[in-house]
C-alpha cells in the first residue's frame, strides 16, 4: 500500500444548500442568545436576580431547546462536531432547563442562576456569530480570539452555576416530584457532572491547540 502521509487531499466543497441552511441557523441562535444576554444583564441591573426568571426563563429553555437540533447535524453529518461531546453539552443543559429550573422556578432566583445564563449566552454569541460568519467567507480575528480564549472564564462559570442549581434542586425534587428523582439529581451532579465537565472543557482544549497550531502553520509558510 502507498505511503499517503504526504498527499493532501483536496477539500471538499460544501453543499450551497447546506452552507445555506448553516448560516441561518447560526446567525439566528446568536441572535436569539443575544436576546438571552440583554434580558438577563437588564433584569439584573434594573430589578435584581431574583426576577430573571419570569422575565428570560421561558425564552431561555426554548432557546436551548433550539440547539438540539446540533446533535442532529452531528448524527447526520451535517457538521463534523463529535457526537459524543455535543450530545453530553446539549443533554446537560436539557438537565437544567427542564429538569431543574422548569420544575422549580424558585431556584432561579439565585444568583447562580442569572451568572449561568451570562456564562451560555455570552459563549453562544461568540460561537455561534463566529460559525455564521466565517461560513460567509469572513473572520474577523478578535472574534476568532474569543472563540479560544473566553472559555478559559466562561466555563468553570457556566459549570459551577449549573452544578449548583441541580445540587440545591436535590432537596425539593424530593418532596415535589420522587426520592427517585431526587436520587437521580443528587448521583448526576456528584459522579457524572465532574467526569463530563471534564471531557467538555478538554475536548475544547483540544480544539484550541488544534487551530492555533493551523493557524502559526499558516503564518509561517
């Protein structure tokens, strides 16, 4: 068999249909988390955390209900995101709008529960602007900066919120819906929340070295 190490092979030209499709949907989920941030640093700054929930909640959970639609692209090859690492980041977030805070709206009233929200939408906006826009032909370098840098902050952010809002669910998830469920919460934020959160934010690791080491390539040639 030939040596193929150093052939390269010649990209592959996206579908217009596809690219199309890609561009909306990104460029409308940033718009929608743009919406997210701006009603949720408002409420803060205007009322307090306390009243983030009735004013963002429910556009927020159907936001993210949205995004489901990203395990979908990845089983069908729409886009190259593993499987695996999208399905865990969307099934968490699932956890959080549906199994915590829609079954116990006074939650949200903590704190953690607005600083969650900063850390997605903020994360979403970049992400989401900078696949819109460099599947347009367009990357602008501090956005692209963003994208593998700002996770450093916005993930122990965004994952701690969470792990806090499942774990004060535990107690009332007893009383309101099952011990089983409550079982359930308390043995997803003690043994899978860690391993999982780990997997998420090296997976991002990776994909940072990934694209700095293409971009000093690119530089230096």
């Amino acid at each position: 068999m030939a040596d193929k190490k150093g052939a390269t092979k010649p990209a592959r030209k996206s579908s217009p249909v596809k690219n199309g499709y890609l561009i909306l949907y990104n460029a409308v989920s940033a718009m929608l988390w743009l919406t997210v941030l701006g009603r949720v640093v408002g409420v803060n700054v205007l009322r307090g955390p306390q009243f983030a929930y009735p004013v963002v909640g429910e556009f927020c959970k159907w936001t993210q209900t949205l995004a489901g639609m990203e395990v979908l692209h990845s089983l069908f090859g729409i886009v190259r995101a593993p499987l695996f690492t999208t399905f865990m980041q969307v099934f968490s977030r699932y956890a959080i709008v549906w199994g915590v805070t829609d079954l116990f709206p006074p939650l949200a009233a903590s704190p953690a529960y607005s600083s969650m929200l900063v850390a997605w939408s903020v994360t979403e906006v970049i992400r989401y602007s900078y696949f819109a826009l460099t599947l347009s032909g367009w990357q602008p370098s501090a956005l692209h900066w963003l994208r593998y840098h700002a996770f450093f902050i916005l993930y122990p952010l965004g994952i701690s919120s969470e792990a806090w809002l499942i774990w004060c669910a535990v107690e009332p998830a007893k009383y309101a819906v099952s011990l089983v469920y409550s079982t359930t919460l308390w043995a997803y934020v003690v043994f899978v929340y860690p391993p999982s959160a780990y997997i998420l934010y090296t997976h991002m690791m990776a994909q940072r070295r990934k694209v700095l080491k293409a971009s000093n390539t690119k530089a230096t040639q």
